[in-house]
C-alpha cells in the first residue's frame, strides 16, 4: 500500500514539474512571437514613414513639372495663330528606318516649306504596322522620325528646337488590317510644317 502511495506521490511530482516546464516553455514561445510582432511593426513603421517621404517626394517633383509647363506656355506664346502651311507623308519598307528616294523628294518639300517660313516648325509622326509587339513598334516609329528629322538637319541645317518628334507606335493605323496593302500603308511617317500666316 505505501508502495502504491509512493508510486503515485511520484508521478504527482513528475507531473507537477512536467506542468512548471511547459509553463516555461510556453512563456518562452509567447515571448518569441511578441518579439517577431514587435520586429514586424517596427519595419511596417519604417516602411511607413518611407512611403510617407517618397510621396512628399513626388508631390515636390509634380510641382515643379507644373512650374516649368506654366514657364513653357508663357514662353510658347505666339504660336497660338499658327496652322499647318505644309502636310506630307513619307513610306517604309517592313521594319526599315532609312529614308528612300521617294522619301528623300518629300522630305525636300518639307525642307522648302520651313525655309519659305522663316518661323515654322515641323511636327514629324512615326507610325508602324501590327507586326511585332506594341513596345517594338513604339521604338520603331520613333527611328523613323528620327531619321526624318536628321535629313532635314543633314540637308537643311535646321536647329534641333524647330523639329518635334513623337511616335505612335501602331496605335494610330491609316488602314485597318483587312484593307488592301494596310501593313504598307500604315508603314509611314507623317510631316507637318506648322507657320505663322499673319
């Protein structure tokens, strides 16, 4: 019988301890986490505030984009009465940028017209075909211009701030792709020589 006391006396303590170990052990876990969690809302915070600082940031610099547009419209006054005095269109071949003979004739008109106007610009389009990817065609039709721009420099000796180039890629066809010879025809860059009349 004692035994039997004994017995049991000594799996209460075993529980007992057993009960104070895991009583330790799950204060450490409970420890841990809070410390993960503490870790956690502080790199949000720091992430915060840097978010907070790149978006002051932006503000400031969208601020001073909009200074220099208001500086660009008072500077662009006087071209408010100009209107195209010349319009022309010069072809590619597929995936070609250099200008042909039919070109280099446009482009001579186009060079003419500018010097009539002693105050004109021209405004030089790149456009491309369907073929290929929308980013490729983009990079594509701005060659073209680029290419136009240079002959008029090259042939004309045109300062730089008289010619304004863009590209529009594929993303403004003359002709719809089930039109005959649309690839062709959408193969192309578009010239305007903008004067003042008056």
């Amino acid at each position: 019988m004692k035994s039997t006391y004994m017995v049991v006396g000594i799996l209460m303590l075993a529980l007992i301890a057993g009960c104070g170990v895991n009583k330790d052990y799950v204060a450490q876990q409970i420890a841990d986490s809070e410390g993960r969690t503490d870790s956690k809302i502080s790199g949000l915070r720091d992430k915060t505030d840097a978010n907070a600082s790149e978006i002051a940031r932006l503000q400031s610099l969208a601020q001073q984009l909009s200074d220099k547009t208001d500086m660009a419209i008072n500077e662009a006054k006087g071209f408010e009465n100009y209107q195209v005095i010349w319009s022309g269109e010069i072809k590619f071949d597929f995936d070609a940028t250099e200008l042909n003979e039919s070109a280099a004739a446009t482009m001579m008109e186009a060079g003419e017209a500018m010097e009539k106007n002693a105050g004109s610009i021209i405004e030089i389009a790149g456009h491309t075909d369907r073929t290929g990817a929308a980013k490729y065609n983009y990079m594509l039709g701005q060659e073209r211009a680029q290419s136009a721009k240079r002959y008029l420099n090259d042939k004309f000796g045109f300062s730089l701030y008289r010619m304004f180039v863009i590209s529009y890629g594929e993303s403004r066809p003359l002709a719809l792709p089930d039109e005959t010879k649309a690839a062709s025809q959408n193969r192309r860059v578009t010239l305007k020589v903008w004067g003042n009349l008056k």
